[in-house]
C-alpha cells in the first residue's frame, strides 16, 4: 500500500473512524485512502475553522479524537482560532496537513509556506513524516499523543510525495497511557487545607472534574469540609441540570469574579489553574484569587482529576451523599416581547434530557446559563479559549459523536458569521442539531468592553464597527439558502412553538431570536 493507505488504516485501528475535511491537490492520496478505509466516515466543511472546530466538539463529547484533514498551511491558518479553542479545552484531535512533495518545495511554490510554524502554537504535538513507510508510524504516535490525558492537539505534515508512493504497511496502535496522578504530597496539603477549621474553604474545579461522576466526589468533599464549589468561567464540557451536584461559576468580569472570591481563605484547585482576568483594563487587577488566600493545587488540568478527588475523599471519610443536589426547576415566563430572560425560560422548561449545548450566546449567556441550571440533566460546552466562530462548528461535532442526543447551539449573531457555513454541514450530514440565533443587531459585548476600557463617549465611527444592522442580517435566509429549515419568532409564545416544533423533529432547523 501507499503512505496514504498505511496511514489512514493505521489511525482506523487506533479508533479513530471520523474525518472532518476540507482538502485540496496535494490531500488527493489521503482523500482516496479514506475512500477505501471502511468505517471511516468523512465529512465535508467549506471553510477549515469549521473544520477545526467540528473536531473541538466530536472530541469534547466522544473523549476520542477525529481527524482532521487540512490543505497545505494557508488550510491550517484558517482553522487556528478553533486549533486554539481546542487546545485550551484539552480536546483530543489529530489534524493531517497536506504538504508539497519533497523535491517540490525548494522551488517555493506560491502555496509553500512554514507549516511547522503555522501548527506550532495551537498544537502540542507536530511533525513531519520523513518516508512513505514513516507517515504511518506518525499517525500512531500522534494518536498517543492525542490521547494523553484528558486530550491533546496533535498535528503531523504529510508530503505528498510520502502519501503516493508505495512500500508502506500499517502500524499497530502503541498500548494507552495511565493519566498521570497528583503527587501524594498534593492530596496530603489538600486534605489538610480542607480538614481546617480556619476561614471560608472552595473547591475550584475545571476540565475532566466537572464530569457527573468526578462532581458527586466535590459534593461529598464539600459535605465533609464546608467548602464551596466553583468552577472556571468557561469550561470544556460541565455535566449540569437536575439530579446532579451543581456548582457556582465564576462571573466573567474581573472585577466581578474578584468579589466573588473575596473572603476565601483557602481554595483547592482540582482540574484548573488559579482564575486571572481575561483581558487587562486600565486600573484593575488581572489576579483574581484574594491576596492572602491559601492556594493548594490538588490537580492539575493534565492530572487525574477524578482520582485525586477519590483520594481526598476517602481521607477525610466523606459522606456517601453530596451537600447538595440540584433539583429540578422551571422559571417563570413572561408573555411578550423575546428576550434573552425569556429563551432561557423556555429553554428550561423545553429542553430534552441527555441534551448537549454549545454555548457562543454571549451577553445572553448572563442569563441563559443561571436560568437552565434546574433543567433536565444535559452537558455544556463553552467558548474555551475565547476566541469567537467556535459555536456552530462545535455543534456539528458534538452532534457527530452522539447521533442519539439533541444538539442545541445557542449562538450569539456577530460570532455565528464566522463560521455560518456550519449550518451547509449540518444540512449535508442531516445532524440533530437546534440552533438558536441571538439577533440583537451588534456585538453587544463590545459595547460593554468599550465603557470598561475608559472610552467614554464613542463617536459614531467607533459605534459603527460594533453595529450589525446596516445592513441587516437575515440568518432565516442564510439558513435556508444552506439548506436548513428556519423560522423567527418575536415574542415569547412564537419562540415557544418554534423551540418545541424544532426538538420534535430530527434534524437540522435554526431559530432566529429577535431580541
């Protein structure tokens, strides 16, 4: 077989059986390997973020990776905000990137450019297969590295001349890695910190610690100790909703989550580092933990979470039962005019079990997130890395590795034009995916961030580049022009009726929320 052959059969034993693509002429050996491996499913994005993106999500939600498959650095650049997004949710992928054949490159073609270097800083792992018979053994080492606890990014460059020629045979997949565990000295500081009678205790968690199973041993943790439970502001995937143990998130502002910090003595982080503010502004901090606090870092995001937590919980012999399990409630809802108050009201009361969401709402997220916390048990995904485009692509994969659950997107409208040709994929693959556009007209976001900075009265040049609506953004259009059915609603009643028509059916339909 060819170096393409032995690569793609290599990755199919491993496990992987996905490809989110968007290839072009020197994939053309890659693309008819995947035509020939069996249980290899590909699927098509027309831009490379959504590419990137559907892996982010496919990864998040099967704890395995896809691959992706990519043209030459210029394809890579335009996947590297979700690359980016990934990397800090510590989701398991592996990219191929199509390079020049060998001899070819010294003659800088116009598409040769430093893919190494483009890869680098949103990977943790890169490199260029050096033979036909070597690009196999590439794909089972990047897998291994993908799949280093809880998940990496890892990228191998494939010549095009390594893909055609023939000689090469598959490579059996390397035995899987242990998570590597927090240090006995960690756990020992943890349990004591927490046994302490001194001061306000938390729990701060994130990653792999806010899954169902590892929560319910930071509630059992915080019914022993009396600590508080809190979590990062943006995390990877937090299994929430009634029936599970619920945690209070940090806010966004910097100043806010300072507050919210503030009389803490000691916080345990399991699964995160201590919180900093997401940009600096003029005159606040960027640290977010109080001054004096006692800091103990019982896991980190690359150590096994779970485990660790079993180990202090068995320390300081905690209940079988968490302090505190959130029961299910709906929120009242008014009649009327939509806005973000009432889509999460309805989504609360509406929402499927087992669903997933891919938060990108934004300011809506203020409200969204506290309102669905007594709604049927579901996972949700947020903007890890923050950087905008990343809602509709993460759909998309979270929908390809749970066929059976309903995906719900909840997307802000400025951020969904990153990434719109999403929606084409969803409509091709015929993937149960609910989006909900927030169509306010603005990057309202930016609006808040332009008062925060100390701009303080914003000429209308400024106001203009943060203003959607000349002209409007029809998203009902756009979607039907990808071949998704859509509809708006107004008020309350109409997005009511869109929303339970829309879970009703299987497959891909977009509500546009005017707001």
């Amino acid at each position: 077989m060819n170096g393409a052959e032995a690569l793609i059969r290599t990755l199919h034993s491993c496990g992987v059986d996905v490809c989110f693509a968007n290839p072009g002429t020197s994939e053309m050996q890659l693309v008819a390997a995947i035509d020939r491996q069996e249980g290899m499913r590909a699927i098509l994005g027309l831009f490379e973020g959504v590419v990137t993106g559907a892996a982010d999500g496919y990864g998040r939600m099967a704890d395995k990776p896809a691959v992706t498959l990519l043209h030459l650095g210029s394809g890579m650049g335009n996947g590297l905000a979700n690359l980016h997004n990934a990397r800090r949710a510590a989701s398991p992928i592996i990219n191929i990137v199509g390079e020049h054949a060998t001899y070819h490159l010294h003659f800088d073609a116009p598409l040769t450019s430093d893919i190494a270097g483009i890869a680098a800083p949103v990977s943790d792992w890169v490199r260029t297969s050096r033979s036909s018979r070597d690009l196999a053994r590439a794909g089972a080492e990047a897998f291994s590295a993908a799949q280093t606890y809880p998940g990496k990014v890892a990228t191998v460059i494939a010549p095009a001349d390594h893909a055609w020629c023939e000689g090469a045979a598959a490579v059996a997949p390397a035995p899987p890695v242990p998570a590597p565990r927090s240090p006995k000295a960690a756990v020992d500081a943890a349990v004591a910190a927490l046994r302490s009678g001194k001061g306000a205790k938390c729990l701060f968690l994130g990653g792999r610690a806010l899954r169902e199973d590892t929560l319910w041993l930071a509630g059992r943790i915080a019914a022993a100790s009396g600590a508080r439970l809190v979590c990062e502001t943006f995390p990877a995937r937090h299994q929430r909703g009634a029936g599970r143990v619920p945690v209070e998130k940090l806010p966004y502002f910097g100043e806010q989550a300072r507050a919210f910090l503030e009389g803490l003595e000691t916080i345990v982080f399991c699964g995160a580092e201590p919180p900093v503010s997401f940009f600096a502004y003029p005159g606040k901090p960027s640290w977010l933990s109080p001054d004096k606090c006692n800091m103990v870092r019982l896991a980190s995001a690359r150590e096994d979470a779970r485990a660790a937590l079993e180990e202090v919980a068995s320390a300081l012999d905690a209940p079988a039962q968490p302090a505190n399990v959130q029961q299910a409630q709906r929120v009242p809802c008014e009649e009327g005019k939509l806005n973000p108050a009432k889509v999460a009201a309805v989504l609360c009361e509406l929402m499927p079990e087992n669903a997933i969401v891919s938060d990108e709402a934004a300011t809506a997220t203020l409200a969204l997130f506290p309102m669905t916390a007594g709604a049927r048990p579901h996972d949700w995904l947020t903007l890890t890395g923050g950087a905008i485009g990343q809602g509709l692509p993460l759909a998309v994969g979270a929908a390809v590795a749970c066929p059976d659950r309903k995906v719900i997107a909840l997307q802000a409208d400025g951020s969904g034009m990153y990434t719109n040709q999403a929606l084409w994929t969803m409509a091709r693959e015929q993937l149960d995916v609910v989006t909900i556009i927030f169509n306010n007209g603005s990057y309202a976001i930016l609006n808040i961030e332009l008062q925060r900075v100390g701009v303080g009265a914003p000429g209308p040049k400024a106001l203009s580049m943060l203003d959607l609506t000349r002209p409007a953004i029809h998203w009902t259009h756009l979607a039907q022009g990808m071949g998704v059915p859509a509809v708006r609603a107004a008020t309350t009643a109409e997005f009511r009726q869109a929303l339970t028509e829309a879970l009703n059916i299987k497959g891909p339909r977009l509500i546009e929320a005017m707001l």
